[in-house]
C-alpha cells in the first residue's frame, strides 16, 4: 500500500475541507483525483506530502504515519504543487542541481540530474533559463524537480492546466512513463486527462469521496446505455444492485439513482419495481457523457 488515508478532515476556522475522506491507493497505480473547484483535493495532497497536517484522521505513506514521519516522507515523495514553484531566474540545469543539492545526493548528483533530463524531455533546454521557456517545458522543469531524489510516490496537482494540446499529449506520455515504475496521484478536473493516463479515478465533492472506480467503468459509460430514475420513497442501493445487467449504479440522492448497463433496462427497472412495491416518479435516458456523471456527482 502506498498511500493510505482513513477518515481524514481538515477545518479551517468553520469551514471544513475535508470531511471524513477515506481511500486508499496501491503501489505502482496512476490513479486520478478529480473534483470541482473548492472539493478539497489541493488540501489532500498537500496533507499527504506533509505540508499542512490534518485535523483528524489517519495518512500513511508506504506505512509511515505522516504526522510522526513527516520529513522521511518527504524522501519518498515527489511533489509538483498546482501552481509551480520554480526560480525563473535560473538555468535548468543550475535549478535541477539546486534541488539535487537539497536533497543531499552527493556523488549520485551529475548522474541523477542527467538521467531526470533525459527522462523529462530537457535536454535541448537544460541550458536556457526557466523565464524563457513555454508553459509546456516549465512543467516539465516541475516535474524534474520532483523526481530528481528518485521517490517512490509522485502526486501532481493539476500537471496539465494552461497547457495547449501538443503540450498536454507530452506531459501524458511523460506521466504514463513515469507511472510504469512509480505509484502516480493525479489531480485534476478533466475527465480525458483521467482517461488518457490513470488505471482508476478517485472523484471528490465539498471535501467528501463521491465516487472510486476504475477506469474502465468510465470507458463503459461511453457505451453504455443510462437511465435516470426517481423513487416517490427511499431505497436502498443494495436492494436496487439485485438488479441483472447493470454496469454501474450511481446514488444521486437516497431516491434518485443513474443506472449504467449493458442494454436498454427501462422495461427491466419498471418490472423490478412493481415486484419490490417501489413507486417510480419519473425514468429517463440519460446522455452517455462522462462529463454528466461528473456533474452529477459534484454538484
């Protein structure tokens, strides 16, 4: 287990960030955190990397306790915070080297920062200061500077923003490369970006777990058919799995459920229902959009 987060809440003063959130992410997984603005997933990362602590609850990086093992941690994690950090005023290499001293690599230094150039695409630029280069090459300056000390665990807070598309087709390759060797957090808003680069999607909401699936649920979704129903009474999500051919069952509310399945259910759902003695107050099919299960779990 590589990351490990068990009923964590951040509060600051009355408004609480986090409520409660709890999941957990294994080794050598690229897993993506998505959410809307303000759900809580900059305040995650940033109590997983040991910058704030938390309020209460339990995190765990490769079995230490964050709260008591805050600066080994740090040596076995890369972090490339929403807005990137960097010296501009510095040649890439000169700043690649800056870190690599922090992170006392000693002999290992020269060869480290080499191989993180190769890696990251910089070669061309290691010798141009960070000012002049574009968004695209300034992430991946963060990005080096993340992995130069070797972590086992790279969080990324929104990696992707402001990028144009060739610059974003780069930055996913790199993410994936990366992830073959590493357990990957990746924060961001886009649903492509999750489909593009991560094997399963954490989505967060007013700082609480919405949704924790894999991505091929998403790419089912897309071909998929999906039915929104509304209930006149509560039911329970448990009772309403007894039904076949059912993808995924998304809760909307304790009487309104999106069902995602292999085929058109709509006679199915109806039939099920008068077997159970449920009321049904409206059925409708629903766009197979990754975005509308987006923002039907965030809004």
């Amino acid at each position: 287990m590589s990351i490990k987060v068990q009923e964590v809440s951040k509060i600051y003063g009355k408004q609480k960030a986090l409520d409660n959130l709890s999941f957990e992410i294994n080794q050598g997984e690229i897993v993506g955190f998505l959410g809307p603005n303000g759900a809580g997933k900059s305040t995650m990362m940033k109590i997983i990397t040991g910058y704030i602590p938390q309020t209460s609850g339990l995190v765990e990086v490769n079995a230490l306790d964050v709260s008591k093992d805050s600066l080994e941690i740090r040596k076995q994690i890369g972090y490339l915070p929403e807005h990137n950090p960097l010296y501009l005023e510095m040649y890439v290499k000169e700043y690649l080297n800056h870190v690599a001293s922090i992170y006392k690599l000693g002999n290992r230094k020269a060869k480290r920062i080499a191989e993180i150039i190769d890696l990251t695409g910089l070669g061309d630029e290691q010798n141009k200061k960070i000012a002049s280069l574009s968004k695209g090459y300034r992430q991946r300056v963060g990005i080096a500077q993340a992995l130069i000390h070797d972590p086992k665990v790279l969080i990324l807070d929104e990696p992707t923003t402001g990028l144009d598309p060739n610059q974003l087709l780069e930055i996913r390759k790199l993410i994936i490369n990366i992830g073959r060797e590493k357990t990957v957090m990746l924060s961001t808003h886009i649903m492509q970006e999750v489909e593009a680069c991560c094997q399963r999607v954490l989505i967060v909401n007013k700082g609480k777990l919405a949704a924790d699936r894999k991505i091929d649920f998403l790419s089912a979704v897309k071909s998929s058919p999906m039915v929104e129903v509304e209930f006149a009474s509560e039911v329970s999500i448990e009772l309403l799995q007894q039904l076949n051919d059912v993808v995924q069952l998304i809760e909307l509310g304790s009487k309104r459920f999106t069902f995602v399945s292999k085929k058109d259910i709509r006679k199915s759902i109806f039939e099920f229902a008068v077997a159970k003695n449920l009321v049904i107050l409206e059925m409708k099919s629903k766009a197979q959009n990754l975005e509308d299960i987006f923002h039907e779990l965030t809004v």
